[in-house]
C-alpha cells in the first residue's frame, strides 16, 4: 500500500538525518502523533503535508518518491 511505503520512507530518510520523530515534527510544525501516524501508514496524508516534510528533509518531492 502506497500509504506504508511512503511512511517508511519518510521514517527512513528522518532517521538518517539523525532526528528524532519529535524534533522532526516540531522542526515542521507537525505534531508528533500525527507524523507518527504518517511514518506507520496509517494516515492519508495531504499533499501539502508531504510537501512540508520533503522541505524539512530538505529534498524534492520527486527524491522523496523516488522508489516508491
């Protein structure tokens, strides 16, 4: 499900910046259940939110993707 592989991404690229889920969601204004949620796969994110955390990873939309 494209949900659950977008959620490990999103937590695989997090965790290689070194961040924790925390400091990642107060860095982009998200709170921390609610990302916690998107990295699980169990929220339907919005396009704006993706955009917000492919900012804070700082990387595109497209390398974000990329794979999935």
């Amino acid at each position: 499900m494209i949900q659950e592989k977008l959620g490990k991404r999103i937590k695989d690229l997090r965790v290689k910046k070194g961040l924790s889920q925390e400091k990642f969601a107060l860095q982009i204004s998200m709170d921390r259940t609610y990302l916690a949620s998107v990295e699980s796969g169990k929220r339907n994110i919005s396009i704006n939110n993706i955009e917000k955390i492919a900012n804070g990873l700082e990387i595109s939309l497209e390398v974000l993707f990329k794979g999935l």
